[in-house]
C-alpha cells in the first residue's frame, strides 16, 4: 500500500458518475422474464406503461446496455447530498480488536436518512418528464415514501403513500416528515381502496405487509388521472439507479489501491443491495475477482435463505407481473419486526438469479443482534444506524472477528444504507430489555407457500 488511508475518502463533484450501471446487461443467463398474469406471456412494454412511467418500463426491460446515462436534471440534484463518503471504521476495528480493515458507504447523509433518494429522484424526474400529475407508491420503514414525497415536492408532484400499518404505528414521525413535504400518508392496509378492505376482511387486525401496500398502491393509480405507480425496491431499474452507490464505492476503493475480500449489505426487496454490488459483479461473474458477496436478511423475513424460487406475484392482492423471484410467498405476513424496510415477501429477478447461481451468498440474523450491533456501531464510530442497516453491521462484526481467530487482514466493506433516528422505539426496547426475535416456523412458512400461484412455470 503506497497511500496512508484517510478516514473518510470523498470523491470531487467530477467523479460523480454520470451514468448507471446495469447488471442485466453482463448477466451470463439472464433471469426469467416477468409474465402477464391473463396471458403467461412475457410482459411487453406496454404492459408495464399500464402502471409505470415510459421512461422506467424502458429501463426495466434493457437487458443490453451495461452503462445508462444519468439526466443532467438529476445529477444536479445528486449533487446536493453526492458523492457520499467511503469511511474506514477505525474505532470499531480498534473496539474489536480485529486485523480486519472495515469501510462503509455511508448513504444517511440527506433528510430521507437512507439511500432511497437515489431512485426516488430519478422516478419522480420521469414521471414529470410525461406530463404526469400524481404518483402513488408504498412504504415499509417509512424511508422510500420519505425520500418520493422529497422528490415530489422538488418536481412539484402530488404524492400518496400507503406505508405498511404496523410501521406506521412505530413511527410516527416518518409520516410527519413525508406529510411536510406534501404527501397524503395512509396506513396500509386501509378501507380507501377495494384490495384494502379484502385484506382487512380476510385478515382482521393484520399488521401489513408490503405486499398489501403495493395492491392499494396500484389500485390508486390505475384509478387516478394523470398518475402512475412507483417501487421504491424489487424492480430492475431501481437497482439500477442505486448503482450509484456502488459505482461510488469502486472509484472511491480504487483510489487507494483497496482490494475487498468481503462485499456486505442488507437485504429486503434488493434495492441497496443490487445497486452496491452492481459494478463489482462483473469482475465476479468473469473470474477476475474471488471476493465473497453476502447478502444479509432477517430470520423473521428470510426470502432468500428460506423462500422458493419461483414465479409470484410481487403483491398480495395479485395484480401485478408474476416474476421468479425466491419468495415466501405473496401471502406471507411477516411479524412485528423492526426492520420495516426488510419485511418483503420476496427478492428482485437479478438478486434472486445471483444467488440460484450461486455468485452471492446469503445468511439471515435475528432481531436482537442486529440491534446488538447497531449498539455497538453507534458506539465506536458515531452514527446511529437505521435497523435495516444494522443487519450488515451485524455481519462484519462477525466477519471481523472470525479474523481476529485467524490473524486473516481481510478488507470488509459494506453499505451502511441509512440512520436509526426515526427508529427510536425500536432502541427504546432493545435498550429495555423488551425486544424479542421471531422465526417463521416451517409449518408457518408451509402455509404461506400456499399462496403462490400453480401455473405451469412453476411445476
């Protein structure tokens, strides 16, 4: 190593990246097509116009392209809170003890606390871009639908956000903060929609799920003039907006001669994931680099580690494309969990591809060791983490100390995706002594595999 590593590596304004990497388009096997529910027919085009922007349903589709320029209009407004900073985790490698180097991505550093706002300026930018008046979109944690109603209010679009019941009763100030910016907020699932009140009748009580969000959410635009629908996860072409979390990184870990042995990052629809390890996949996929990628889930939601790998529908109301993702199935209701942002049914087509092939990995944790470390982390390197985020530090903590076993001095880096200050609750129990992990059961996950449809694909 030439270079003495600083402890936060930034990049110039002329390093922003000015275009997207697409993973689809160095995918050795592409994945399966996403298929109209009626026909079972790949989706075209216009299909995905019924509900999404033009612009987006191109991007979802391009399977050829590896780099997709970034408009002007957005890599201006990147600019206000990009390029995020690449930071070497000195005092929790000191507090651990380890010979291990740990970096992070930071992506917290904007009033949405997370990465979202990568995609949701970007989506919010195509819809204006047609002419449209409204948008409507769900929201777990409460960090996508944050990070739309910013992005709307900039381009002066209305905004509905149905975020997922139980989030919503958690946080509370998530809403207040996306009602400021000018968004109608509603629990989910709620009686405003058709979809709403069938869940609520055959679930009574449910605490929601994203699957039910994403049902009322498309309901609502499909209804709604001049509106479509927008995914904050899941889709291709949000990871590929995200991408720029990961193209950052490589230019940022290149400028020190930094080579990884170990890619980390949560896990719930894929978005932040995808789009950190877009650029590195390559390199991967060619036998150029040996590093491991992981994946990290929580037990309470474990797709990956525990889900089929099947075509779903990506909603529990069953109207949107059925793609083959690993899935617990569209019916699955995941428990009360505090990792709003990772409480998905099911994974994107690209992840879910990557890990059937076996190039990523994958490991879930439970509940109270993510916070655990979350503790840990805010502790030593002075930033609460949001609980969805706290997942990955889990997983280096780990990693770290496995080294600390074996003297290996491995380089670890991970995405740290966004801060915990909304999530106060979720500290205030695990600092209580009140908090508890729940794991799906095999008879319960049984259940909820029933809920995936029978068609042939799926023999």
């Amino acid at each position: 190593m030439n270079k003495k590593i600083p402890t936060k590596i930034y990049l110039t304004e002329e390093e922003l990246p000015k275009q997207w990497y697409n993973m689809n388009a160095v995918m050795p096997e592409k994945h399966a097509p996403a298929l109209n529910p009626a026909t079972l027919q790949p989706c075209t085009l216009s299909d995905f116009e019924n509900v999404f922007c033009t612009e987006l349903a191109k991007q979802e589709l391009n399977t050829t392209d590896e780099y997709i320029d970034i408009p002007q209009e957005i890599r201006e407004f990147y600019k206000m809170v990009r390029p995020s900073p690449l930071t070497r985790a000195y005092y929790l490698e000191k507090y651990l003890d380890t010979p291990a180097e740990i970096y992070y991505k930071f992506e917290g550093n904007n009033t949405s606390g997370s990465h979202k706002l990568n995609s949701a300026i970007a989506q919010a930018y195509y819809a204006k871009e047609q002419g449209l008046k409204h948008l409507t979109t769900e929201t777990g944690a409460g960090q996508w639908g944050t990070a739309l109603s910013m992005a709307c209010a900039f381009f002066g679009l209305d905004l509905t956000v149905f975020m997922v019941k139980c989030s919503a009763e958690q946080k509370p100030f998530r809403k207040a903060v996306m009602e400021t910016y000018g968004a109608n907020v509603i629990a989910s699932p709620s009686d405003t929609t058709d979809v709403g009140r069938k869940i609520l009748s055959e679930f009574p009580g449910t605490p929601g799920s994203l699957g039910c969000a994403v049902s009322e959410a498309i309901e609502k635009a499909v209804k709604t003039p001049d509106c479509k629908y927008v995914l904050g996860s899941v889709l291709d072409h949000v990871i590929l907006h995200q991408s720029i979390i990961g193209l950052e990184t490589k230019t940022a870990l290149e400028k020190y001669d930094i080579e990884p042995d170990i890619l980390i990052s949560c896990i719930g629809g894929g978005s932040n994931f995808g789009g950190f390890i877009s650029p590195f996949i390559k390199d991967k996929i060619n036998g150029k680099a040996k590093y491991r990628i992981v994946a990290v889930e929580p037990a309470s939601c474990p797709s990956l580690t525990r889900g089929k790998y099947v075509y779903d529908f990506g909603d529990t109301g069953k109207i949107t494309p059925l793609m083959k993702m690993y899935t617990l199935g569209n019916g699955f209701m995941p428990s009360k969990n505090h990792a709003g942002g990772l409480r998905y049914h099911g994974m994107n087509p690209i992840i879910s591809k990557l890990y059937h092939d076996k190039y990523i990995e994958a490991i879930s944790v439970e509940q109270t060791s993510v916070f655990d470390a979350a503790v840990k982390f805010a502790k030593t390197e002075g930033i609460l983490p949001a609980p969805e985020s706290s997942h990955s530090i889990k997983a280096v903590i780990d990693e770290a100390l496995k080294c600390k076993e074996t003297g290996e001095k491995k380089k670890i880096v991970f995405c740290l995706t966004g801060t915990g200050y909304f999530d106060l609750k979720a500290y205030m129990e695990f600092n209580g002594k009140t908090m508890t992990d729940y794991i799906p059961t095999d008879e319960e996950l049984a259940e909820s595999f029933k809920s995936i449809p029978d068609i042939p694909q799926n023999k």
